[in-house]
C-alpha cells in the first residue's frame, strides 16, 4: 500500500506554507560562510582539498549542493533558501514514507509527515541556508532506513546497498548521521531477529563509524570546534540530552502523550518508547556541547520525526473519534501555534539578525577604499564574505582590527548591536 497523492500534496504544502514570508529575507552571517565554503571547496578539482579539511569533509554533500547552487542560480538569497526548503519537503515525505514499515502504517505516518513539516520548533534547520547539514543528514538517515526496511522485508540484497549508500552520504552530509546503525539494529530487533546476516551488515557500518571518528579526533588539533570549546567529552551531556528531550516534548509531545494516555496508553506504548529511544539516540552526538545547556533548534530535526510520530499516533486517537467538530478544532490548533510562532516572535528575530550584515553592506558599499573591522557582533570572516559575495570585493578589502591595511587608508567600521 501506498500513500495517496492528495496526502502527499497535502505534506508538501504543510512544508512550503511555514517559510514563504522568509523566502525574501536577506542572508544571515553563517549563510555567507557556506556560499564561501561552496566556492572554495565545491568544484569537482577542490574535492582533494576538501577530502583534507577534517571539519568541512564531513559536510561535503551542502558544500557541493551549495556551489551547484551558487553556480547555476547566483548568490542571492532566494535560490538558496529554496535549496534548504526543497530538501525539508523531501525529508517530511521521507517521514510519511515510513507507513511502507508494518509496525507505522500510513494512518500514522502520513499526519506524522504533515506535523514534521510544519513544526516550528526546528525552523532554523529550514531558514538557515548554513544548516542544509541539517536537512541532507536526516534525508540520507531516513532514506537509509526506508531502504533497510525494505531489506528486511523483502531480502534482496538491492535494498542493503541502497541503505549503505544512503549511510555513507549521510556521514558527508553531517557528523550526527553516525546514529544510522542504532536505527538499523532497532528495525532488525523488531523485525528479523532470527535471520542474522544484518547483523554483519550492521557491524561493517559501526567499523565505519569507527574509522569515521578516528579521523577526525586524529586531526584534534586541526578541528575547529575541538579546539574552540564548541564540544568536549564531559560529564554533563546527560543534563544536556535530558534538558533537551524535555524541551523537544513542549507542547506538542506532552499533548499527544497525554491524548495517547487517555485513550489506552497500553495500545501505544511501543510507538510512545519507540519516538523517545529516536530522539535521544539522535540527541546524543549533540548533548556533549558546552555553549549551551539545551541541543538548539536546527541540531534537533533529526531527532524531531520522533515526536512527530507521537503526533501521528494521537492524530489516529482523535480521527478515531468520529467527531468532525474535534478533528477541525484540532487542526486549526496545530496551524495557529505553529504559523503563529512562526509568523511572529521568529520572523522578527529574523528581521533582527540581518540587520548587522546588511548595515556593513550598506557602510561597505559607499566606501571605495579597504573597511577595517574595529567592533562587531560576527567575526571579520563573515563581513568578508558579505562583501566578497554581494559586492565582489577582494578578500583582503575586509581586515580585523590589527592586521596591516593594504594600499589606501582604511576606513574604520564599528557595530555594538547584538542582534
């Protein structure tokens, strides 16, 4: 069975509607790192240099994507941001695709996948055009699971391949995609526990993740986020991922949890344990972060289809009602908080963090000579991007606040916003 065409209609608009009013909104500061990264490392005859940048090698996939991007539509914004929203809608038909599994059925998976795709709580994931990781990471996850279900269901050795593929992109795509096993072994637990050869299979893509961590914590002192305090091994990352996971089920987790409960938990209690095992185990690679006491927005999409099956489920409890007059009240609940939080309080943050790059283009723009970078909210690299990318100056027409002026007087730009 197959999921209808007006369902999956439905799913696509529930992904475009949310972000239409910031489809026209300038690029953010790291978006001017990536389109830079996209031109630094993107060519095909720059994959030897990428292949050599411990950070940037495993976010090949968005370097490569965002140069295509750069190359065929410019460097505005719009080309860019429709990239990042192209790969959410596949990634909330990717989750209505998990019906094809036995054990989700469409019923549940398909207002999962409508839910996914509006939510506003990962929004930065979708917005940021430097968090397509984010989005191509879980692609190639669930695609990867797609294909390993079907192996187990049909045992053609096509479908194992394919998921191996979909794995090793993801590992290009983003670090976080190294939770792909855990998920292969939970469907062969369910589903195949007495046919063993997965089990070969899954131990090749540890060994894989093995190798894959090895290089980089073999390049430690060339990492940048090893080195900045970014992350580090600590003691404290089970608050973190505990914080995280109670703040991932406000509201709509505890609303369909609550809902489940009413109606018979017993029934749900496998999807209920099934959504929190997802989303801690996608939690994880994230909770040994120090800058923050909670995994922010775009570093949960992955873990969010597990709440979104929570959602399912208590959408199947209320369908099952009959009560047209609840099904509605439901539904225009889920649309008011969620494009209502979108709409607002986000889009005016938003409005707000373009303001520092857009105010030094403006400066920039009226200058002839070099801008030196006195005082700002972002690093010199971002304001050196912004002009390289929007006004096509050279690199070294941007200096930090010591570094020597190259010929002419440099005019000296000073920002003490905190947007």
């Amino acid at each position: 069975m197959s999921a209808p065409l007006n369902a999956l209609a439905v799913i696509v608009f529930c992904a475009f509607l949310p972000y239409l009013p910031f489809l026209l909104f300038p690029l953010f500061s790291d978006d001017y790192i990536q389109i830079g990264l996209g031109r630094q490392y993107g060519a095909w005859d720059q994959w030897g240099q990428l292949a050599q940048d411990v950070l940037y090698r495993c976010r090949a996939t968005s370097i490569v994507l965002t140069y295509l991007t750069d190359r065929i539509a410019g460097d505005g914004a719009l080309p860019h941001r429709l990239l990042n929203l192209a790969v959410h809608t596949v990634a909330a038909l990717l989750v209505a695709g998990l019906g094809s599994w036995k054990r989700i059925g469409f019923r549940i998976s398909i207002p999962a996948a409508a839910f996914f795709a509006l939510r506003e709580a990962h929004q930065e994931a979708v917005i940021w055009v430097a968090a397509l990781p984010e989005l191509l990471a879980f692609a190639f996850v669930l695609a990867a699971i797609l294909a390993w279900i079907r192996w187990m269901d049909t045992r053609r050795t096509l479908w194992a391949w394919a998921a191996c593929a979909a794995f090793l992109l993801g590992l290009l795509s983003k670090e976080s995609a190294a939770v792909f096993p855990a998920f292969a072994f939970l469907v062969w637990w369910l589903d195949a526990r007495s046919w063993r050869t997965p089990l070969v299979v899954i131990a090749g893509m540890l060994l894989i993740d093995g190798f894959y961590a090895s290089s980089i914590f073999a390049a430690k002192d060339d990492h940048l986020h090893l080195n900045d305090g970014t992350f580090t091994f600590q003691v404290g990352f089970a608050w973190t991922l505990m914080h995280s996971l109670l703040r991932m089920m406000w509201p709509w987790g505890a609303i369909a949890t609550g809902l489940l409960a009413w109606h018979g938990f017993q029934r749900w209690r496998g999807y209920a344990l099934g959504a929190v095992v997802w989303m801690a185990v996608a939690l994880l690679p994230y909770s040994f972060l120090t800058y923050m006491d909670r995994v922010p927005s775009r570093h949960t999409y992955l873990a969010s289809a597990g709440i979104a099956i929570l959602v399912g489920c208590a959408w199947q409890t209320i369908a099952g009602l009959r009560r047209p007059a609840v099904v509605s009240l439901a539904l225009a609940v889920v649309l008011i908080h969620n494009l209502g939080y979108l709409w607002t309080k986000k889009f005016d943050q938003y409005q707000r963090r373009v303001e520092p790059t857009e105010h030094f283009l403006r400066y920039a723009e009226s200058r002839s000579g070099p801008v030196r970078i006195a005082c700002a909210p972002y690093g010199v690299d971002v304001y050196r991007q912004a002009a390289a990318i929007r006004l096509g100056w050279p690199p070294d027409q941007v200096i930090g606040p010591k570094d020597p002026s190259p010929a002419g007087e440099a005019s000296s730009y000073c920002d003490t916003s905190k947007p």
